[in-house]
C-alpha cells in the first residue's frame, strides 16, 4: 500500500510539473511591440496569384514586409523601417515587386526634434525568383510601365529641396531626377528636372513634364519604351501638369500654366496628346485666345485634372476666376522701409553733406528741418499702412452656410471650378457648369452630365438636415442642359442619382421606389412598383423620409439594375421587353436570404477596372447571419438556371475577398474574436483546398485572451428583438461571476466574431485588453425612437444587461459601463437613471441637448441642430418638444447620479463641444459627486496624439480596476493632482518600449 501511495505521489507530482503555464494578460505596455497587419493597405496579391505580400506593422519599432509564395513555403522578409502607409507594386508579369523602405522609428524620431533634418525614403527592388535585392536612395514615388513590365521609374527627392510643398504658384523649379531602370539589363538612365511621370496602360509610352530653374527647357515629353526615343510635344516658359492618360491609355491630357503680372493666380491651357500608332498629335487650347466663347476674367483651373471623353473628341476641364494682383503703392512700400531704419546722427549729417545744393548755413537748418519733418511723415504713413483692420465676422439670419461651415469650406469655395470642354474639331470651347448649377459630373461615355443645384434649399437643409437638390439634364455635345428634377430628396447616397455605364440611363429614388430616367428620351418610369418586396430601409431609424437600401450596381449591359432589400438582391431589368417582345420581369438571386434571416449584404468587385457588373461571369457576395452572427462567401451563377452556392458559412468574421488579375487565385480573410485575422489562398473558384498565407499578429500565442463568445437575445421595454455580444475573460471559469464593461453604439451586436487588435484607440477602449485581463464585456444593440434618444438607451441597455446576467458570466456587483461620443452621451444619461452599474466612462459625452442643440459643430462647421432634427440626434427641434429635450438631457438629472463617473473631453473638440463636459463635470461637482475629467490639451473629438492615447488607455483601466475589481485608485482619481505637482506626476507615468 505504502509503495502505492509512493507511486501515485510520483504521477501526481510529475503530471503538477507538466502543466503549462498561465499565459499572463496582456498590458498596455505590451501594446508597443504587437505587430499585426495594417487595416488599410497592407497586403497585395500578384497578378499571376503566385506571390502574396503583408505587411506587419509595430506602434513604436520598425515594420517588416513579408513576401509569401501561395504554392509553397518560400518566403522573403524583408525591414521597411516606420512607414505612415505601406507603400508596394507588383510588375504586370509578377516577376518582381518594388516597395518603399522608410526612416526607422528612432531615427524619425531624432528628425522631428529642433535641428533635426527629414530622412528621405529608399525603395527596394527584388527580384521574386532569386530574392536578389536592388537598392535607390532618395525615392519620392515609382512605377512600373505597366502591362510591358519592362522598367521601373523613380521619381527621386530634390536634393537641393525644390519648391515648398504646398505653393503650386512659386517660381521655383519642382523638377528632379527620375532614374529608369531597365529590369532586364540592370542599366539605368538619369532624366533630369522631371517634376511629373506617368505610364499608359500598356507600359509603351512614359509621360514626362519637366521643370527646370528659370523655366528653361520646360514642357512635355513622351518617351516611347521600345525605341527609347524621346518626342518633345510641347516646350515653353510655363509650367506643366496634371498627367492624365485615359484608361485605354490611347490619349493624355494635361494642363500648361504661365505667369501673368496683372493676376495673383496664374493663366493656365489644355493640352491633348492622341493617335500614339503613328506621330502623336498635339491638340492645344488656350483660353486668352478665345475671346468669343471663353468667359472673360476666367482661366483654367489647375484644382481638377482634365481628360479626355472615351471617343477623344473632346477635352474636359474646369475653369475659376482670375484674382486681380494688388498694385504696391510704391510711395507706401518706400515709406514702410524708411520707417524700419533708424539712421545715426553720423549718417544723418553724411546725408545732409551730400546734398550739394547747400550754400548758406541758413540752407544747412533747413534742411535738418525738413529731414526731421520728413521722417515724422514717413513714420505717420507707415503708421497709416500698417493700420490694423477688424477682424471680424458677420453672422446674418439668411446665410444659407453658417458662417462657421464658411471658413471650414473656405479653402474649397477658393477651389471651386466649372466643368467646361473643348470640342476639338469644332475648335469650340463650352461651359457646362457655371455659379448656378455649379456640380456637373459627366455620365459615362459623355453623352450626358448630370448637374445638382440646392441653392433654392441650402438654408433649410441646414437647419433641419433634410437634403434636397434641383437635377439637371446636361447634353456633353452641346451644353444644353433642363431641369428634371425639382426638389429632389436626398436621405442618403443612394437616393443621388445613379448613371448606368453606356451612359444613357440613371437610377433614382423617390418616395418608396426606384425610378429609372431615360436620357435620350427624357422620360422616367417607376422600375420597382410590380416587385413584391420593398426596397426602403426600415431599419434607419434617423428622422428621414423612407430612406432606400442601397444599389448593388449596374449590370455591365445596363439592361438590369441589382437592388437590395436588406436581405436578398434582386435583379430588375431596365426595359419593359426582350427583342422577342417577351415581357421581363424582376426576380429574386439570392432567393432565401428574407426567409433563412440571412443578408446578401456585400458583392466584391474582383476586378477593378470592371465598367458594372457582368451578369454571365459568377458573382461573388459576403453573407452574414443576422440572428446566428455566422458570415461567409457564397457564389452567384445567373445562366440557363440560377445557381446561388454558399461557400464559406462558419461562426467567424469572413471577408476582404480578393481575386489575382491574371489568374482564378482567390484570397480572403477569417477572424474570430479569439483569432486574429489571417489570409487564406483558394486556386478554386469555389474556394476550396485553402491554405493559410500569413501568420498575422505573431506574439498572439504569448498572452492569455478570451476564452470565447456567447450570443445574447432580448427584448427591449418597447418590444424590439435585439442581441448583445457577450465576450468571456481569459481563463473563464463555467459558475464563476466575473467583473464586466458594457460598452455600446447603436449596434455592434454584429461584431461578435470580430477580432479586437490590441492597440491605444483615441477613446481609450480595447476589448481585448479588457478580456485578456479578467473582464467580461457585453456590447447590447440600441435602436431608437423618435425624441427619445436617451430613453431609448434605457430602453434597451439595461434588458439586455439583464438577459446577459442570466448567463451566469457577469457578477451584477462588479458592472462598468463605457462609451465615447454618442456612446458617451448614453452612458451620461444612464447613470441618471439607473445605479446598477458601479463605475462609469463617458468620452465626448453630449449632456445638455437644449445648449447642445445651438451649438457648432465646429469640425464641419455645420449647425447642431441640423444632426439633431436630421442624422444622430433623432430630435425635433427643441421648441417643437422642450419636454423630449428635458427628458433625454443627462445635465438636468444629475442629481440622481450615485455612480461614479470618468469624464473624457478635450478643448480643441470640434464635434461634441468642450462646454458639453464642462457643464456636466462642474454640476456634479457641485453636488460632491464622485467625478473626474481628463482633458488633453490641443485634441480632437478622440486622442491622436499617441503619448495621449497610451496615458488615458491606462487610466481608464485603472479606474474601473478600482472601481470593479477592488484595486487600490490611483492618486489622480482619490486625491487629484494640483497643477504644480502636475509635470512630476506625468513623468512618474511614462512609460516606453
């Protein structure tokens, strides 16, 4: 017996020794060396689908690209230092790939300080199947020349500097050197003073405008990429610009600009480059010789780039105002700099010696007399000059702009220009957009424009956020153009009208339809009247007027139009027959999405330079379960018989669906809240046999996370069905009740199987943070209703916190809640009506709705009242309904408020303004609540400074350690911190890599 204890000691201890050990939570320290793949540009497929490149980005070290072959293990990486964005290209054949390599994070570090000099970028070059690597120092931009494939261009960095960035008008040369290297040989050319390159298409010809000091030898030239001969198509003391080449890459366009004394802005012309087969022809139009058609005081403007129409018939541009330069009194100039030097009594008498008209001593005092009195003058007229002139400005009841949204569109009103064009064999110039439809936008294939005009509607809509326009018809062959459209609704992008690609068609939305207008005939007709379902959002719960779904597209024959329900697409044909006279009808593609809950909410464009959609290719869609939260891809056959075939159908986030140009190689990503997002690789069109590309967020395995995600249902006080996500802390143990945060923003129910990637967000607030360190955290869906934004919150939240408690996960002693901007406001207005939460972070919180309401939104401009009545605040205006404005106000309950509350606001906010917090703060502190309020000097609406975000990331955690695990609370929330003490206190708490 005694040897069988022995034993089974043995095992115990040895099987207590095997465990693995307690991964430890994750910190916001630790935040500063996770490397993930950028949201934004950070992976690229090659043409032919055999190489994949990611990039994985650090907050404060270096990044590194990543180039993976798809069929193999083969696999280059390679450091690019602390890049803004990515930057790479794959060559058309696939068989090299160029990418920027940036100053390393210290070293831009060191730069940015006093005294410290930018470091310019590289760009390497490799070769894919031998790894071999090619340097260029200097590089501002590159190119492959596209489909040839047989050189790449750098454009480099001056190294004398060049002209400020930002001053188009100065007179210093913007040109540089620009290095082609030839792929094959390895050789490169230098072509100097090139401040503009551009490829066609096919890589054959490379568009140059040079420009050199003094302007000499200023102009445009085409290199052809065969011979190497370079054709100088035009050369003048003028400056070059805006390379544009059409899509075929058949045409060029581009502008050509020169001085003028009597005007501030420069008078600029349109030149056309076409019929490349042979001799490039030139087509110049300068505006100062039409004296006929082009208007007077007016010149092309250099704010859009031209182009060319798809038949090369004509050239398309805007034009602006000539501003008058101010002539220089030069008695007031001469004046100005006499008054700036102050002359000794020695310089003084030297120039009265020189005066040589001087005869008597008599003539001696006169002229210090008049020297003396001639000073006194120049000192008065400097004076008078330099008088200082009001700064002020003039708010008038009739503006139809603000005067605030004003000055934040000032810069765009100075910019504003008219779509023109240039009929080349006519030699006529036509001005299609003037001062009263200012917005002409040209339809495909330039037959028709379409012009909007609100200004019979600019001052109601900005005041009560309903939009409206007048539409107009515009003939691109002559510039006719009608009204069409009187007082057209627009409750969202949808509801503008929609050009089909042959250009003679366009979509639009009235009342509760879909309307098709032919432009040819100038007829409309109701296109969706006969279907059996409806095509409004029912779901928006804004105060507009029966806003529409969306339009997936056009069909690439613009015979049919495919339209959204919210659940299914359906296809609808444009014409009321076939050829055989057989009449169409609209039917349903997707068949089961209304009846199975599920939404065909997303179709990919796979290739880029598609003109609509083909409807005899496969069409590709992302789904997503509306109840279950599962989400996948499915396939779309629209031939003899409908086939609609899902292919991915999992409980994760699927997405990001992208397809190689030249070959059926399919990449897409899954992600899980408890696995990052990763890119798989399919050779099949039915994504089948698919394997994992990368290996996204590498330290993943070496912190605890969470241990998974329940789905929640309720159902508010006023009988909506709604879900919350719950997400369970790291080591979760099943019986056991855990501290939690419930964080909210109208719905994100649908983010369950979204992966959170550890980062400092400009509001402080990371899921995975929070999870990975013993939190649970509950996200609940809030749908509103009219005048009672508040309430609504009230309405929803707490039975879905309530739903949630029954999970047995949340310890309903130990309940945070938290949300920022219009999240704050909800967690403002809860906690006045309800103390079953324990401690309360509110960032950029709107807390009285009556002073909110006439406020600025000063990011825009813009008036509160007009998001109010017709966006966020689902409001009437207050003296329509005081009483709802009262009711939804946290401001005027606060002294309900037993929950201790963390207040985020800053100064320079400019959507949720700092009075907002101010007001809420010192009220509280009026009546002794416990409160405190972070404010960050200089920042926005959320932190974007990152010493800001780490240090509010870190304070709200230890806030709601304190308040919800038992922690000891941090000196800045028990005792505060008195400004002098202030600077010791931050040093105290920074911390760094």
């Amino acid at each position: 017996m005694k040897k069988l204890f022995v034993l089974l000691g043995f095992f115990l201890s040895t099987f207590a020794i095997a465990q693995p050990k307690p991964k430890p939570a994750m910190t916001w320290k630790d935040v500063l060396t996770w490397k993930a793949i950028p949201g934004f540009g950070g992976t690229q497929l090659s043409p032919d689908g055999q190489w994949y490149a990611y990039v994985l980005s650090t907050y404060e070290s270096d990044a590194e690209l990543i180039i993976q072959k798809t069929t193999d293990s083969t696999k280059y990486v390679y450091p690019i230092g602390a890049p803004t964005f990515a930057q790479m290209s794959f060559s058309d054949n696939s068989k090299w790939i160029a990418f920027k390599v940036f100053a390393k994070d210290k070293d831009k570090k060191a730069a940015a300080k006093p005294g410290g000099k930018p470091i310019p970028d590289k760009v390497f070059l490799v070769e894919l199947a031998s790894n071999k690597k090619t340097e260029f120092d200097r590089v501002k931009s590159f190119a492959f020349n596209g489909e040839k494939a047989t050189h790449l261009a750098l454009s480099l960095t001056a190294a004398g500097g060049g002209a400020p960035a930002g001053s188009p008008s100065s007179d210093a040369a913007k040109g540089s050197d620009l290095l082609l290297f030839d792929l094959a040989t390895s050789k490169t050319q230098n072509i100097g003073n090139v401040s503009e390159m551009a490829f066609d298409k096919s890589g054959n010809w490379l568009a140059l405008t040079i420009d050199a000091n003094e302007k000499a030898g200023n102009g445009v030239q085409l290199r052809n990429m065969t011979t190497g001969v370079t054709l100088t198509m035009d050369n003048d003391k003028a400056r070059y610009q805006s390379l544009n080449w059409t899509e075929k890459g058949d045409a060029l366009a581009l502008l050509k600009s020169t001085k003028d004394e009597k005007y501030k802005n420069e008078r600029v012309g349109v030149l056309g480059i076409k019929n490349f087969g042979t001799m490039p022809e030139l087509t110049a139009y300068e505006p100062k010789t039409d004296s006929i058609n082009f208007p007077k005081g007016m010149t092309v403007s250099p704010n859009r780039s031209p182009y060319w129409s798809e038949d090369l018939t004509r050239l398309f541009f805007g034009i602006h105002k000539l501003e008058l330069a101010k002539k220089d009194d030069k008695k007031t100039a001469e004046a100005k700099k006499d008054s700036t030097k102050k002359l000794s009594d020695v310089e003084k008498l030297a120039k009265i010696k020189a005066d040589t008209t001087l005869k008597t001593l008599d003539d001696l005092q006169k002229a210090l007399a008049k020297l003396k009195t001639d000073s006194t003058k120049t000192t008065v007229a400097a004076k008078t000059d330099d008088a200082e002139k009001p700064e002020v400005t003039v708010w008038h009841w009739q503006d139809k702009r603000l005067q605030s949204r004003q000055q934040v569109q000032e810069t765009q009103d100075k910019n504003q220009n008219y779509l023109s064009m240039y009929d080349v064999a006519a030699k006529k110039f036509i001005q299609l957009a003037d001062s009263t439809v200012k917005n002409v936008s040209a339809a495909p294939k330039q037959l028709f424009g379409l012009g909007t005009d609100n200004s019979n509607y600019e001052l109601e809509s900005s005041l009560d956020g309903q939009n409206y326009v007048d539409v107009y018809l515009v003939d691109l062959k002559t510039g006719k153009r009608d009204k069409i459209r009187e007082k057209h609704y627009l409750p969202s992008f949808w509801a503008s009208p929609q050009p089909s690609p042959d250009g003679t068609k366009f979509l639009y939305w009235e009342g509760t339809h879909y309307f098709l207008y032919d432009m040819i005939n100038k007829t409309s007709r109701n296109l969706t009247q006969d279907i059996k379902t409806s095509f409004v959002d029912v779901e928006d719960d804004h105060n507009q007027k029966t806003p529409p779904y969306g339009i997936i597209g056009w069909s690439s024959d613009s015979k049919a139009v495919l339209l959204s329900d919210g659940w299914d697409i359906w296809q609808v044909p444009t014409d009321l027959k076939d050829a055989k006279g057989k009449a169409l009808i609209a039917f349903n593609l997707t068949q089961n999405g209304k009846r199975d809950k599920i939404r065909y909410e997303q179709r990919y464009q796979l290739d880029p330079e598609e003109k609509g959609i083909d409807l005899k290719k496969p069409i590709y869609v992302r789904i997503y379960g509306e109840w279950t939260k599962k989400s996948g891809l499915a396939r779309i056959e629209n031939g003899k018989t409908l086939v609609v075939k899902p292919l991915i159908w999992e409980d994760a986030a699927i997405g990001s669906l992208t397809k190689a140009k030249k070959a059926d190689v399919f990449v897409f990503s899954r992600e899980t809240f408890t696995k990052p997002r990763q890119y798989f690789v399919s050779n099949s069109v039915e994504l089948t046999s698919e394997k994992q590309l990368t290996k996204n967020a590498p330290l993943f395995d070496k912190y605890a996370w969470s241990a998974g995600t329940r789905l929640v249902d309720y159902v508010s006080d006023k009988g909506d069905s709604l879900q919350g996500a719950l997400f369970l802390p790291a080591g979760y143990e099943q019986g056991k009740k855990y501290p939690t945060i419930i964080y909210y923003y109208e719905k994100l129910s649908q983010s369950l199987h979204n992966f959170s990637n550890p980062s400092y967000s400009g509001t402080g607030w990371n899921p995975a943070i929070y999870t990975s360190n013993g939190y649970a955290v509950f996200i609940p869906d809030i749908v509103y209703k009219l005048n009672d934004p508040g309430m609504s919150a009230v309405w929803c939240v707490l039975p879905g916190v309530k739903a949630a408690l029954k999970t047995g996960v949340i310890d309903e002693a130990r309940m945070g809640i938290h949300g920022h901007s219009w999240g704050g406001y909800q967690t403002s207005f809860l906690i006045t009506q309800t103390n079953m939460f324990k401690a309360a972070a509110a960032g950029a919180p709107l807390t009285d709705m009556i002073s909110m309401y006439n406020l600025i939104y000063k990011n825009s401009g813009t008036s509160n009242g007009q998001i109010f009545e017709g966006s966020q605040g689902r409001l009437v205006a207050p003296w329509e309904n005081w009483d709802a404005y009262h009711r939804n106000s946290p401001i005027y309950h606060v002294t309900k408020v037993q929950t201790p509350l963390l207040l985020l606001h800053n100064d320079a906010d400019g959507a949720v303004d700092f009075t907002q917090g101010v007001e809420f703060y010192t009220a509280l502190r009026r009546l002794k609540k416990p409160v405190v309020m972070m404010q960050y000097k200089g920042e926005n609406h959320g932190l974007a400074k990152q010493p800001n975000r780490k240090d509010y990331s870190v304070r709200m955690m230890e806030f709601f350690d304190a308040q919800l695990k038992g922690k000891p609370a941090p000196e800045w929330w028990s005792k505060g911190i008195p400004r002098l003490d202030l600077e010791k206190h931050l040093e105290n708490r920074i911390f760094e890599d």
